[in-house]
C-alpha cells in the first residue's frame, strides 16, 4: 500500500464519522467496503432489535443498519453520517463509531 497519495496523519482523526482522507478512489472503496462489512456484524450482533423493526424498503423482510446510514464524499474526504440518529440506539450507534475509527486508523498504519 503506497501512502504517497494521503495526507500525512500527525494526530489521531478528531472526527468520529471519517472513513477516508486521500485521493484515491480504489482505496477509498475498499474502506467503504471494509466499514460496510463492520456494519453487517454489528447488524448481525442487534438481529433481535433489526427484525423486529419493519423495513422501510419494501424488499427487505425486515429493518437494516445500512438504512440508517448514509455517506458523502467532498475534497478527497469520505464520511458516514446517520440518517437520524434517534431510531438507533446508543449502543449500536456508539459500535458504529468505533468501527469507523477501527478502519480508518487501519488505513494509516497498514503495512504493504
């Protein structure tokens, strides 16, 4: 993995919502789909809370993380964001936030 393309990390990330910082759109993907990953085994943990809920998409049998996130990209800067944070509780919003710093800290201490 090359970091010649990404801003150099001089302190910890402050935000708690950003995935990717860099020009790179195959890496940034990858951390898309890294989080995403993190999201359905936090899904999977809360199944009880999700299938209990009803879909608001039609084709899914029952409520998933993935309808309460949503992403936006600006200036080589990947971020989540939740839709409204007051339908998920604390503590998964809380696992969503520390898979977010998980795998972007990932991304600046990987080795190639």
């Amino acid at each position: 993995m090359t970091m010649m393309n990404r801003a150099p990390l001089i302190n910890p990330i402050p935000f708690n919502n950003i995935l990717y910082i860099g020009d790179e759109a195959k890496a940034c993907l990858n951390i898309i789909e890294k989080f995403n990953n993190r999201l359905l085994e936090i899904e999977q943990t809360y199944f009880t809370w999700f299938s209990n809920r009803n879909a608001k998409n039609r084709l899914a049998t029952h409520d998933k993380l993935q309808h309460h996130i949503h992403y936006h990209f600006e200036g080589g800067i990947a971020i989540f964001r939740f839709k409204n944070e007051d339908n998920l509780p604390a503590v998964i919003r809380n696992e969503c936030v520390v898979a977010c710093k998980n795998v972007a800290a990932g991304q600046f201490y990987a080795t190639s």
